[in-house]
C-alpha cells in the first residue's frame, strides 16, 4: 500500500469508525473530496460497497487547477491576498464563476451567505488554506497527489462518476476518458459545472439512490 494513502489525514478517524463498527459501506467524494475517497477505496477495497465521485476529482488525469485557487495556494501572493480581501457575495460569485457555476449559485442566496460566513472564518481560513498548500504547489498539483492511470485500473470498486457535462476541471471528455480505466465505472453527465448536485439535486439523489440499492445497502 503507497505510504500516501496511509498518511492522509483522515485515516485514524475512519479506522476509528470501522474498529468500532465493522462494516463496508459506499463512499461519496465531492471535488477535492474524491481524492481521499479513491485512496481509501484503493487501499481498503474490501471496507467499501461503491465509490461515488460528486463532480470531478481535481487531481485525476487532465485535471486542470482554476486559477483563483492557483494564487491562494501560492506562498506570499496567497497570504496576502487573504489579508487584503474582504470575502463578501461578489468574490464568492466569482470563486464559483471559474469551476462554472456562477448562475447556480445565486439561486441559493442562503448558501451563498453561509460560504462567506465560512471565507471570513479565521479558522476555517487556515485550515482551508492548508490543505490547498497540501495538495497544491505554485507549479500545479503536486506530483504526490496525482492520481494515475495505473492507480484507477486498480479501483476495485463499483464507481459512480457523476459529472457536470461543463466542468472545466476535469472537463467531460478527461471524465470518459478516466471511466474507461477504472474496470467498474458508470459515467452520469448533468447540465452543470464542478458541482453537479447544486442544480441539479433530484437527479443526483435519484443517481446515488439508485447505485446504492445495486451495489448493496
């Protein structure tokens, strides 16, 4: 087992949960998310019933790094960009802009004012901020956090890839691309961007229902 899948933060809290209760269960990574879903489904393929991936994996092959995260991980520009801006609805508009979503998320007012009350956080702040500069270096993502081609052959699990068909992280055609590695794949495509479930909630629930009912409850 690669000493990354073993060093991911995450790691004594779900052994702590399955010592405590032995079970398998399905596992949903969201974005960022999805990288530490597919290392615990690499490394653990017998704790997992199903891998579902909520919008793109960034560090999947062909996964391009927007811009405004780029610079917010970047040692100095990003320190001072988070002491000089102000997060408030317009910056957050156009954080949301670069993975394309931009129009859905000002139809959730209450969400976007909970993700500014979130930016304006101090703590959240440097946690978030820290793990971007895990996984990001000036240059793009880090060598150590890229998954390969050889890793998603590997994949032993049901995955479920459910994508917006205009994500510009891992855009559609990097998606199929990715489904055809990985030996037990299925590939959904929704009108949206990086994140599919924001406009698209019924059919995400109706999609990851469904897959959990196939693969086992």
């Amino acid at each position: 087992m690669p000493s990354r899948y073993a060093k991911a933060p995450w790691w004594t809290v779900v052994n702590f949960v399955h010592v405590n209760r032995p079970c398998s269960a399905h596992l949903v990574g969201a974005s960022g998310g999805g990288i530490w879903a597919i290392w615990y489904s690499l490394a653990h393929p017998e704790r997992v019933r199903g891998l579902i991936m909520l919008g793109s994996v960034p560090t999947l092959p062909g996964g391009r790094l927007p811009l405004p995260l780029r610079l917010t991980a970047t040692p100095g520009i990003g320190d001072l960009m988070v002491r000089a801006v102000k997060p408030g609805r317009r910056m957050l508009i156009k954080m949301m802009a670069s993975v394309g979503e931009a129009e859905t998320i000002v139809r959730h007012p209450d969400l976007l004012d909970s993700l500014v009350a979130g930016a304006r956080d101090p703590v959240a702040t440097r946690a978030n901020l820290a793990e971007l500069r895990a996984l990001i270096s000036p240059r793009g993502f880090r060598t150590s956090v890229r998954l390969s081609r050889e890793e998603l052959r590997r994949l032993a699990v049901p995955t479920l890839m459910i994508w917006g068909d205009r994500d510009p992280v891992v855009p559609l055609v990097q998606a199929r691309a990715v489904a055809a590695e990985i030996p037990h794949a299925r590939l959904e495509a929704l009108p949206a961007g990086h994140v599919p479930q924001l406009g698209n909630p019924d059919q995400v629930a109706a999609l990851l229902e469904a897959f959990v009912l196939a693969t086992g409850q």
